[in-house]
C-alpha cells in the first residue's frame, strides 16, 4: 500500500537511545531508464528471504517485518544490531556467535523489542517475547530477530497496529520524541518515506506491513537515490557503523550492477 513518515530509520537504519546518525542517501544515475521491473526481479532472486516492493518511486527488498495480522493473531518481527556476513560457511557461525555475545548489538536489540512490546500490549490480550533473540541470516548480513506475538482483542486492522508501531525506537531511537528531536537537528534531510511502513490489508483488516528499508527512491527514469545507515548507541564505534551502512547498500547496489 504504501509507505512513509518522519521516524524511519536513518537511512537504512536508527536505533538509539538518545540519537541515531545515518549516512545520506547517495545518488545514483545510469545513461539509460531504469526498469523496476528488472530491479525487483533481482533482489527477489537475490535475496528471497526479504519481502520485495514498489511503491511509487521507492524501489527495495526489506528483511524487517513490522507487522503481520492474521484473524486475530499478531506478529512483529524486530531487527536490531547487524554484523556482515563473509561469504565463507566455515567463518560465518563464528560471527554469528560473536553477534549474539556482542553487548553493544543486545542493547540496540533490546531498545527496538522493547517498544513493540509496549505498542502492541495496548491492542493485545496476551504478548509473548522471547528472552533472547535468534540469528537471522540474510545473503549480506546477519541479525540478531526477536518476533513478538500477540491476539488482537480490540478489533484494530493491521494497519492501524502499524500505525501504532511507527516509528519504533528500531528507526527513530528512544525516547521517541527526543529523540526524533536530535535525529532531526542532526540528519539535515527529508527522509521522506523511507523506513515507513510499506505492506497490504484486505477488506476485513489483515495484512503485512514490513519497514521500507534496503531501497532506493526514483528521482528521475535514470536516477536512483539509494539509502543506508546504522543504530547509534553508547558502544558504537564510527567505523564498523561506516562498515555496517555499507552492507546495507549491498542488495540495492548489486541489483543495479555495482
């Protein structure tokens, strides 16, 4: 349906307790048109674990589902703390392992699931959250995931439980509105409606809504502007996150043939 809002993650990514600082969106521009169609073709080929959209003008394959109802039960799947993948099966559980030891990605994990808990509580009559995250491995890197379930005992559709969700501290940081405040001062850019909610409802309410990530905007037929960056928190170091925003660039730049 669609997709937008202040509160998205900083490019690619904004998880912080008190701010999140993203890379600007880098441009990008072909001699030619560039065909959706293809694009879309090969982030679903590419990477068939993420749920691959187009919404008039934004172009991606986002790993992170925001909501899903379905006839009364509700899931939320958080992504918050990343570590890039090596390509070598042998290494790559290594990395995983460290992921889920690493203290700095815990905290940005536990500041994400903590605020869709405490959104869906409102709606649900019961709500589970694991304790402790999985690992979710993508083609470019691997996350620590928690999915937080619930049942709906209120009647609200799954977008107005999107609504209520948006913006987590996964994309606008905690507290919300101070937060929003110094990602504001700080980003000096329109966000637009990357890292919005982008997804679909039926007649009766249910629907997906995953968070317009991993994408690019359409500034012209021949222009991309892609988009990536990181959480910020207490031990977070400028490089890996520099390193972190640049995985993430990954499928969008691949699919373009870069």
């Amino acid at each position: 349906m669609g997709a937008g809002g202040r509160g998205g993650r900083g490019p690619d990514q904004h998880r912080h307790p008190r701010q999140g600082r993203p890379r600007p969106g880098r441009p990008g521009t072909a001699g030619q048109r560039i065909d959706p169609r293809w694009l879309l073709s090969r982030l679903a080929e590419d990477y068939d674990t993420t749920r691959v959209f187009a919404v008039d003008g934004l172009v991606g394959a986002t790993p992170e589902m925001l909501v899903r109802l379905e006839r009364g039960p509700v899931t939320s799947r958080v992504l918050a703390g990343t570590i890039r993948r090596t390509g070598d099966d042998s290494h790559d559980p290594a990395l995983a392992g460290s992921l889920a030891r690493s203290s700095k990605d815990l905290e940005e994990h536990e500041y994400a699931v903590r605020s869709v808990a405490d959104a869906l509580t409102a709606h649900t009559s019961s709500i589970n959250v694991p304790e402790t995250p999985f690992v979710l491995h993508l083609n470019n890197v691997m996350h620590p995931a928690t999915d937080v379930a619930g049942v709906v005992r209120d009647g609200s559709t799954s977008l107005a439980l999107a609504a209520s969700l948006h913006p987590s501290a996964a994309v606008c940081g905690t507290p919300t509105m101070d937060a929003d405040t110094v990602i504001a001062e700080l980003e000096q850019m329109d966000r637009g409606r990357y890292a919005g909610p982008v997804g679909w409802m039926d007649a009766s309410g249910d629907g997906e809504w995953g968070i317009a990530l991993r994408c690019g905007w359409y500034e012209s037929p021949q222009s991309l502007r892609l988009y990536a960056g990181c959480g910020i928190v207490a031990g977070s170091v400028a490089e890996d996150e520099v390193a972190e925003s640049v995985a993430k660039l990954m499928p969008m730049r691949s699919a373009l043939g870069g």
